[in-house]
C-alpha cells in the first residue's frame, strides 16, 4: 500500500492531537466536579504518550483495539519500534482512539484503556498490550465487562476507581475528540500513523516505518534525509 500524501497541516494535527479539547459537562455538574473531570482527562490524555520529552519526532497512532490489522501491527512491528527507536529516547508515540462502528466491543476497549491510563504511571500501556494481546479471546464475547474488568486488575490499577471510571464514562469525551479530529483529517481506516509531517495508512511492515522515522529525525537534527 503506498503511504497517504504528506499533509501540510499534519503537524498542527500531531500538536493539537496531544491536547484535550474539553465538553462541556452539563448543568448539572459543579464547577468542582467539573475541574476535578478536567484534572482526570488531563491524566489519561498525558497517560497515553510515551517517549523521552526531548525527543524531537512524533509518532501518533490512530488505532482500534478490536481491528485485527492493529493488532497485527501491534505484534510485529510496534515491539521493534519501541526497541530501535521509543526506548533510546529518539521519539515520542501516541496513541490515539478510533474505535470503528463495526466492532461491537471497540468503544468498550478505548474507554476501558482510557481508564487504566487515568491512573498514570504505564497503565495505559500496559492495558494497550493486553487488549491487543487477548483481542481473539474477547471480540466475540455479548459481554466485555467481566473480562475488560480482569485485563485491568492485571495491570496493577485501582479496581473501584477503574470500575467507577467506565461507569461514569467521562473519558468517552477523549474518545470522541480523537474520532472528531481523525474524520477531520480524513482518517477512514484503522491503523493510520502520522510520523512527522507524513502519513502512513495501514499496517506496514518495519522496513516502511524506519524509512520514514529516519527521515524525520535526519531532518530534525537538519541533515540531509
């Protein structure tokens, strides 16, 4: 599959993509309540980075945890990406929500690792690899509550805070900002990739993402690509 054409304001996406475009909350909520959801967000949109803050290249990730080409993405290719690049501190990942219609249970995943990732710490990825990693175990299940509920106890979160987040369902409103900002860009499939200023549609292998990522860092640090 050929690469989508760089896009002029896929920076300004990268950039606004990291930032919470906050709801309003309703007139039923206190401004306490308010600033207190607010506070929440902030956790759980921070919570799903990773990466040394020096680091001078992004890659942002549009993603479904119940889309089987994600997580074909997830299993061979992320696992080199955090080796080579994540974890020598080069760039910086984020992740951001595209559950697709199709999937019954994609929604559920997002807000159940938006909650782990309200938590701080790697909860959220710690979640993010055990929704893709158990993804033929749950896809199919009429119900993803009892199973979303033991992934998260899996990774060392609260449990009632976990479980009173899905209840409460507050960080749906991240979930529908990265929709939102996706479909404004034209994101129609899942997984889609910004590396830099250029865009990457689909699963690709290895190879296709160090060309781009070396490309991006050579122009950072204003060597020739």
């Amino acid at each position: 599959m050929t690469p989508l054409a760089p896009l002029a304001r896929s920076t300004r996406f990268v950039a606004a993509a990291l930032v919470l475009l906050s709801a309003p909350l309703g007139a039923q909520k206190s401004k306490a309540d308010s600033l207190r959801v607010d506070s929440l967000l902030a956790r759980a949109d921070a919570g799903r980075i990773q990466g040394a803050p020096s680091a001078t290249v992004w890659i942002v990730e549009l993603s479904d945890f119940q889309c089987p080409f994600c997580k074909r993405w997830h299993e061979e290719v992320y696992p080199l990406i955090k080796r080579e690049y994540l974890d020598k501190g080069l760039v910086r990942m984020a992740y951001l929500q595209f559950p697709l219609s199709m999937h019954r249970h994609a929604e559920a995943a997002a807000i159940a690792s938006m909650c782990a990732s309200e938590q701080g710490g790697d909860k959220f990825w710690k979640m993010h690899d055990k929704l893709f990693g158990t993804q033929d175990r749950w896809k199919d299940l009429p119900s993803t509550v009892v199973y979303f509920d033991s992934l998260a106890i899996a990774t060392g979160v609260d449990a009632k805070r976990w479980r009173d987040c899905v209840r409460d369902r507050h960080v749906r409103r991240v979930v529908d900002a990265d929709m939102a900002r996706g479909v404004n860009i034209g994101v129609r499939s899942t997984p889609t990739f910004f590396v830099g200023d250029q865009a990457i549609a689909g699963a690709m292998p290895i190879d296709t993402f160090r060309l781009y990522i070396n490309r991006q860092l050579a122009k950072a640090s204003g060597r020739r690509p």
